[in-house]
C-alpha cells in the first residue's frame, strides 16, 4: 500500500514539477520575445530617428559644417532655403508617417509591458509633460518660487503645511501632485503610490549652519546649492517644500519673517499651476482662487475668425515651421558656451511704485500695452549688461515667450496641466529705447502662427520615446526665457501664515542658460532671474540686467507721464 501510494505521489510530484518547469519555460520565452520586441523596435525607431534628426541638422547647420560648395552659394536666399526645406520634408513625409506609426505600434506594446510588470503604472505622460522630462543634470526642469513668510517658527510651519497636505492627499484632483516620475524603453510615466511620506516632501533648510539671521546674499547662496539637490524619491517626486530654519534678517513685528521656497518639476503643471496650487490648497481663504487671474497668453494672439484669415493661417503654417528649422542660434556671450549646472539667482527690491508705473505710461501712451513696456525693459537690460561686459552688443537677442493657452473648466476646479505654448520675439538691443521698433515687432508675433505652430509640434512628444525627442526639441536658438505672470493679491497657507512677497524662476532648458521673470504680488512688480554660472558667473552680473529693467520703466515714466 505505502509503496502504490509512493508511486502515486511521486508520478503527482514529478507531473507538478514538469507543469512548472513547463511553466516557467512558456513565462520566460513570453517575457523574451517582449523584450526581443521592444528591443528590436527601439533600433529601428533610433535608425530612423538618427536619419531625420540628421538631415535637419544638416538643414539648420550648412554653414557651421563648412559645406562651401556651389549650392551653398545658391541656397543663401531664404526663398530658395525655404524651397528646399519644404522639399526635403515633403520627399521625407512617407518615412515620417511610417516611423510615426511604427512608434505608435512600439508605445501600445510597451504600455501592456510596463503595466504588467509595474503594479504601480498610472499613465503615461500627456505630450507637454513629456517635453519638460526632456531634461539635461546641467538643465533640470525645476520651477522654484521663493516667498517670504511670517510665522512663528520654521518648524511649526512645517508642521502646519503637513496638516494641509494630508488633506489634500485626499482630494483626486490633486493626485497627480503625488505621482513620481519614471522611464522605461523610451516612454515617461507615471507611478502612483497608496502610502505618501510627507516627511520627503515638506523640509527645514538650514542655510550655512548659522546661529543668527540670515541675509538676501545667504538666500541666494542656499538657492544655489538647492538647485544642485534632487527632488524627493530620487528625484521621481515632483514638488519639494523648503523652511529655512533661520529667521530673516530686519523681521518686525511679533512674528518672524522665514523663507519658504516651493519647487515643483514642470512636468507637473506650468507656473500658472503652482500659483493655483497655493491659491485653491495651501491657502487659508478659499476665496483667494477669485484673486488669481491668468490671462489667456502673455502676448494676445490674432484670433481672428474668418474665412479668409483661417486660410491665410493655414497656408502660412508650413513657412512658419520652415522658418522655425531655419534660424540660425544666438552668438554671444549670453548663448554659446554649454551650461555647466551651477545656478545663480538674483532678484529686484520690492518697489510698490513699479507696477503702478507702467499702468501711467499705458494711460498717457495709449498705443502701447503692458507686454510691450516689459519688452523694453528688457532690451534696456540686455543692453545695459552687454555694454558693461563685453565689447560686441549684438543686434538683436532671441526671446521665448510662453503663451498660455486659454482653457474652460470650472473655476473651483484645480488643474495640473501644462498648457501652453512659445513663440519666439527678435528684441533689438544695440540701440537705446526703440519702443515703436520692439512695438512693431510684437505686433508681428501677435498675429503670427507661430505659437499654434509650436503648439502642434509640440505634441509630437506623445507619440515618439525619448531617444528621438532629446536631438528635436533640445533648445538650441533663444538666448533666454521670459515668463510675466500676475500673481494673486495676498496669500495667507496654512492657519494665518502670511506671504509677504513671491519670486518666480523659470527653469533653463537646453542650451538656453537664463531666464527672466515679472511677477505681480500684491500690488508690487518684481523682476527676477535664474542663470547658469557659464554664461553669468556672479549675482552681481544678473543685477546688471534686472536693475536696467527697473531704470528704464523709471526712465519712461518720467518721459511720457505729464
């Protein structure tokens, strides 16, 4: 009897044994013909991509490679470049469809893949989230905001925005807030976590080890050293708080003023969503969202609705993009060298008669609007530091300016997108004050494709891994950014936390190593820019910039205001 049963047992055992190894033989072959696909997909995608990211350099870059032949003597004229171009496009069009297709074909397998094999896959990034992971370790695509804040101590206001987080944990349309981010065969997702240590989150900085205050010059110092520092989860999380431990310095008044710097990866929404974040979230006065207004861009598009003008606008958008493959990059001090990661920052005083400034010169010019005296100012800037650094001032600088596009949603309803769009502006810097010139000249972007242009490529990103993306969208052209958001009127987070002021820094991008911003808090216009330590090595440089900005809005106003 025993030796049947063993029999049995044993044919049982060894028939388990044979499924499993049946098992896992089926499992492993599975698994490596996913991989060989995956594999094999990439290659072809990195083949093609190589060859179309060669031909537009060659396309872009005929002069630098030295190509001096009859041809390139004939192609000079920007008609007959614009020729060519639409033509190599056109012949190269059935091969870009293609791979398009193949890369579509490639994410939905690899989408099946990752979910499978990630309990943690949320989804994958919409087009415009996808661009900002575009990142370089010299370039990282980090918003920091930098506000001054009252309260009692640095460790009871951490405290605090723990309480008001845990809270907003619970809130769905702030999930994506908590996502983190990762990358696999070439595709950025997202990974959602049921547990959240805020701990990682929500942090005291102590700047410098020192006992007593600390200055506007420690500030910038420790932003420096921020810059270099991931964001949480190994930089797969997506916002950072930071306290400074020490009070600042000249704080009056019962409570003490303390630093308190938000970063936040743009992936996660444009600045227009961390501003909405502190306004619908982290604030006391859940009205305060009514204070905070985005218009729909910086420089108003054309929108013009007929007919004709929607055919003009059609047939203008191939030229547009052909111009766009076209230009040539920014050479001078300001563009050129590669960035080296360091960040410098600097920002202008508090001036409450700044803001109200602008406002006089609007009334007494009526011709002029607010985006053109901001342009002016900066070209006076630009022009102030270029005199006082280097002998050769450039004609003109290539600006980007984000364009938020207008969106409808329920105004309760908090949105972490990143909806926008750029444009590029040509600003004049060699001479002093061309305001009708610089006028012209955003009066030609307002009505310009370009932004819908960019708009549309820009989406492209969703449908190609990174590998073909990183050589197409690396910024290249622009010496600098230019953001000008309003802010909201007051913000107080977090139990009666009051922020007395806000600085906005748009993160660098590319070969594009500075970045200028306008923001209006409270009533009060401050100018403020983020440089890589390769193109400006000191604050005091950056100073010469916003500080030109600030003279000529002061020179304006005494010259056009009666």
């Amino acid at each position: 009897m025993f030796p049947n049963d063993s029999k049995v047992c044993s044919c049982h055992t060894s028939a388990n044994l044979l499924e499993n190894v049946a098992g896992d033989f089926l499992h492993s072959n599975v698994t490596l013909a996913n991989s060989r696909i995956v594999d094999n997909t990439l290659d072809l995608a990195l083949i093609v991509g190589v060859l179309i990211a060669v031909l537009v350099y060659i396309a872009i870059n005929v002069e630098e490679l030295q190509i001096e032949t009859t041809l390139q003597k004939f192609t000079k004229h920007k008609i007959i470049q614009r020729a060519l171009v639409l033509a190599l496009l056109v012949l190269t069009s059935p091969i870009i469809i293609i791979f398009t297709l193949i890369s579509l074909l490639y994410k939905i397998t690899c989408y099946y893949i990752i979910k499978a094999n990630d309990v943690n896959f949320a989804a994958f990034l919409d087009g415009f989230d996808v661009f900002w992971s575009l990142e370089d370790d010299d370039s990282r695509c980090v918003i920091n905001v930098l506000g001054i804040i009252e309260t009692n101590t640095s460790d009871s206001l951490v405290a605090r925005i723990k309480q008001k987080l845990n809270i907003v944990i619970t809130n769905k349309s702030c999930n994506k807030l908590f996502y983190r981010r990762n990358e696999k065969y070439g595709w950025y997702y997202w990974r959602n976590y049921s547990e959240i240590d805020l701990n990682e989150y929500v942090k005291v900085l102590n700047i410098g080890n020192k006992k007593g205050a600390i200055s506007k010059e420690d500030i910038e110092d420790a932003m420096t050293e921020v810059s270099y520092l991931p964001l949480p989860f190994n930089d797969t999380g997506l916002f950072q708080i930071l306290v400074t431990e020490q009070r600042i310095e000249n704080s009056k008044g019962e409570r003490s003023n303390y630093g308190i710097l938000f970063r936040i990866h743009h992936a996660v929404g444009d600045g227009v969503a961390l501003i909405e974040f502190l306004c619908k979230t982290l604030a006391d006065d859940v009205k305060n969202d009514e204070k905070f207004s985005m218009p729909s861009n910086y420089i108003p598009i054309d929108t013009s609705t007929s007919l004709f003008d929607k055919v003009r606008q059609l047939f203008a958008m191939p030229i547009c993009f052909v111009d766009g493959i076209l230009r040539k990059p920014d050479k001078h001090s300001l563009h050129g060298p590669p960035l080296v990661g360091k960040k410098i920052f600097k920002w202008t005083d508090p001036d409450e008669d700044l803001f109200q400034m602008i406002k006089e010169i609007k009334h007494c010019k009526r011709d002029l609007n607010f985006s053109d005296i901001l342009a002016t100012s900066l070209s006076s800037g630009l022009r102030n530091f270029f005199s006082k650094t280097m002998e050769h001032m450039p004609e003109d600088v290539a600006v980007i300016l984000p364009i938020r596009l207008p969106e409808h949603f329920k105004q309760n309803e908090l949105q972490f997108k990143n909806n926008f769009t750029v444009t590029i502006l040509d600003l004049p810097t060699k001479e002093k004050r061309q305001i009708r010139e610089i006028k012209r000249r955003c009066n030609i972007v307002r009505k310009s494709v370009d932004p819908t242009v960019n708009h549309y490529f820009l989406k492209v990103c969703y449908l190609l891994p990174k590998q073909i993306l990183r050589p197409i969208f690396k910024s290249s052209q622009a010496t600098l950014v230019f953001s000008n958001m309003p802010g909201p009127d007051s913000i107080s987070i977090c139990g009666g936390n009051s922020i007395k002021s806000l600085i906005f820094f748009i993160p660098n991008k590319g070969s594009t190593g500075l970045g200028i911003s306008a923001l209006c808090y409270g009533g009060v216009l401050r100018f403020s820019a983020m440089a890589d330590a390769s193109i400006v090595p000191t604050s005091d440089q950056l100073s010469l910039i916003l500080n030109g900005m600030v003279d000529e809005i002061k020179q304006m106003h005494e010259l056009y205001v009666k």
